[in-house]
C-alpha cells in the first residue's frame, strides 16, 4: 500500500468495488437516482427573502399590529384539494395542478442574504478553498445548449460570483443582461464598424490566437478565453439577436405576463425555445418598491405588490408553455434565500428564517399538483419530510436527466455534483 500514489489507491478502489457489486450480482448499495425527461429550467429568483407564510404556505392569519404572529393575507383555495395560498396569488390558485410547493425546504446557513443566497446558487457553504458552481452552470456544463449560435446559460439580472461557474470554468459560466429590448451589452457590433472592417478583424485576431495556441498549447486560461471568445461571436449573429425582439409576440399575450418582470418571463421563454438550456430571472430588479423581498418594517405593507407581479408573470409563463407544449420540457423553480418568520418586528415587517420556506416547482414533467412536506401551525419548523438545498438541487439536475451520483472535478479533486442530496422521489413516482 506505501507503494501506491494517490490515483492508483483510487482506481484500485475502484475496481474492488465494482468486483464486490458483480460479486452481489450487479446490484448496487445505492441504486439510481430517477432521471427526468425535461431539457430546460427558468428559475426564477426573488432576491431578498421572500415570506413562505404571506404566498405558498398559508397559516392562520397574523396582525401586524396587534403583534399576532401568522400569515399576513387571507387564503385562497387552489386546484390541488386541500391546499391554500394567498389570496394575491389568484391567477395561480387555479392552476396549482401544474406546479409542486415545496414547503419544507430549509438550511443551517446564518440568516444573512449573501451567505445564503450562496447557498441557493450553489447547494454548499463557502469554502476556502473551492469555488463551487451554481447550478445554472451545472445545469449548462452537463447538458450544453439545445441549440446552435445561443449560451447555455443566461442570467436576466446583474452579475454575481454565486450565480457563476466556480471550477468548471469559462464554458459553463452565464450571458447576462438587464434590458430585455437590447439583449446582452457587448455582443452588438457598433454602428461605426462595417461588416467588413469587423470580419478583417476576426481573422487578425484568429491569426494571432493560433500561433500563441501553438507556442503555448497547455496553457488553461487561454483555452478557456479562446472558448469564451467563440462563443461571444457565435452569439452575435442574427439568431440570437432576434430572441430580444419581444413585440413579434402577439400584444394579448405580452399582456398575459404582466409588467417589467413579466416581459423578462417572457424572454425566457424565447430563450429556451432557441436552445437556452437554463434561465435565471430576477424579479424586482432594482428593489421598485423600495425594499424588494426583504420586507422589514414598511417593506410589508407594500409586499402585495411584489406578490401580484410574481403571479402574474408566473401564471402568463405557465399557461404560455402549456400552451406551446413545452411544459413537461420546462422545469420552473420559485426559490428565495430564506423565508420568514410567523412573528412581527417593531415596525410591523418580518425578520429572516431558513429552518422552514417553500420553494415552488412548475412543470418539468414531474408528477404535479402534489404539496411537498408540512411545517408547524406557524410555519417555523418543519413536521414531515424535510427538503434540503442539495435534495432541491439534486430534483433538479435529475428532473433534466442529470446523473445526481456524479462527480465533477476541480482540477484532480474529484466533487459530487450535490452535497450529499437526493431527488425528492415523490415528484418522479
């Protein structure tokens, strides 16, 4: 055994293990994980924390004033019996068929927004000595663009290190934007450069680029700019380009998804139908109303709002996909850093809490209309079947067909693709 270096200890592990499972006749200790049959994901994001109680688990009802701990809104009944939400989201109550709460999700992070925003992205704490990718970008690094000239990867909202590519490099890592009428700022040509002049261009920068390639073959960084720069032009062509040219949509259905937000629900689904495998849309971009999700103090009076827009956008996205006949080809995903607690603060808003929030799942060809686990009378703790962030990573990389035992690798080290998650089994029975 001293004799043996690292990887051979490896591989010679390796082989006595698959010798043992022959051994038991091919049967594993852990058998597969489901593997789903959806090729997209629009994972929409409510950045600051938005409240379970007031939108996807509705308790008894609260006063703000009065200090009584509960839900902010009156219930509403929904499609699938038995199960209530807020009454702001009316447009979704009748459809809830096609989705799947998940209102048991929670985390040990501390409640602080970007630890666990982290979290959400990348299904682990931080470490120091790993950057861990997010799961759009693993999402992008396993199965690719569905189509030619688009990104894998698109993020509609600014750009951070938790939504980014972590050790799997340039290849996996996001387009983004914030304008939804322009597209990505970077990839038009400006009005002062001809076709032609840009053309002589690509091909001094191509010469150059080879002979470095040649000199320099094993170096990473530039294979991964060399990527990155295909990729930049490719995306500049007209293919990609006329995605952003939303008023070819008919004027009813544009209306049918609302606002600002609405219209970047929108795009997503142009995105996916041209190849865009996975999608992020942040909704309430540049905190409109003052305090976004993170509804302390007056941020709760107006959170109604917030709630309205959310429902509007999702129920339009829904009904759109539905009708287009890619729904069970979409997996869409809710999620928010962390709920909030039953309790009120001094100023009539809500604090922070991640033991026990819901985030919502829509189509992917899972089995919906089905309300995951159940937390206590005011949603604090959690009661029955509990949901990780890596089993909620680990549903969705197997909702797309992802292998959820896989493991990736940061340079030699060898990572499994979830932090010990399993898929929630009841949504692909």
């Amino acid at each position: 055994m001293n004799s043996l270096d690292r990887r051979q200890f490896l591989a010679t592990s390796s082989v006595a293990a698959l010798a043992a499972a022959t051994a038991r006749g091919g049967e594993s200790e852990n058998p597969s994980a489901p593997i789903g049959k959806a090729e997209h994901c629009i994972f929409v994001w409510l950045g600051g924390g938005s409240s379970h109680l007031d939108t996807w688990d509705q308790k008894r009802k609260g006063d703000a004033k009065a200090k009584k701990p509960g839900s902010y809104y009156d219930p509403l009944d929904t499609a699938i019996p038995g199960v209530q939400i807020c009454e702001h989201l009316e447009r979704c109550a009748p459809i809830l068929d096609r989705f799947n709460p998940v209102r048991t999700v929670h985390h040990d992070v501390i409640d602080e927004h970007a630890l666990a925003t982290n979290m959400m992205h990348t299904g682990r704490v931080i470490s120091e000595t790993v950057v861990y990718p997010s799961v759009g970008s693993v999402v992008a690094h396993e199965r690719g663009a569905a189509g030619d000239g688009v990104p894998a990867y698109v993020l509609i909202g600014y750009p951070n290190v938790t939504r980014g590519p972590g050790f799997l490099g340039a290849k996996a890592n996001y387009v983004y934007l914030t304008d939804t009428s322009t597209g990505p700022a970077g990839l038009s040509r400006p009005a002062s450069v001809t076709a032609g002049r840009s053309a002589r261009r690509e091909r001094l920068l191509a010469a150059l680029r080879a002979d470095y390639r040649a000199a320099h073959s094993d170096d990473r960084r530039i294979m991964a700019y060399d990527q990155t720069l295909d990729e930049a032009l490719s995306l500049a062509g007209p293919r990609f380009g006329s995605v952003f040219e939303l008023d070819r949509e008919p004027a009813e259905l544009r209306n049918s998804y609302g606002g600002e937000f609405g219209q970047r629900c929108l795009l997503a689904r142009r995105l996916i139908e041209v190849g865009t495998r996975f999608v992020e849309v942040s909704h309430n971009l540049n905190f409109v109303n003052g305090t976004g999700w993170d509804t302390h103090n007056e941020g709760q009076l107006n959170q109604h709002l917030l709630i309205r827009e959310l429902d509007h956008a999702l129920a339009g996205l829904v009904l759109d996909l539905e009708e287009k006949k890619l729904l069970d080809k979409t997996l869409i995903v809710v999620a928010s850093e962390f709920g909030r607690p039953a309790d009120f603060d001094g100023g009539g808003g809500r604090g922070h809490h991640s033991k026990a929030f819901t985030v919502t799942l829509a189509g992917g060809g899972l089995q919906n209309g089905k309300a995951i686990g159940t937390t206590d009378e005011l949603g604090m703790s959690i009661t029955e079947r509990p949901v990780s962030v890596p089993d909620l990573h680990a549903t969705i990389y197997a909702a797309l067909g992802i292998d959820t035992t896989k493991e990736l690798y940061a340079g030699d080290r060898p990572v499994p693709i979830t932090d010990g998650g399993k898929p929630i089994a009841e949504l692909f029975a």
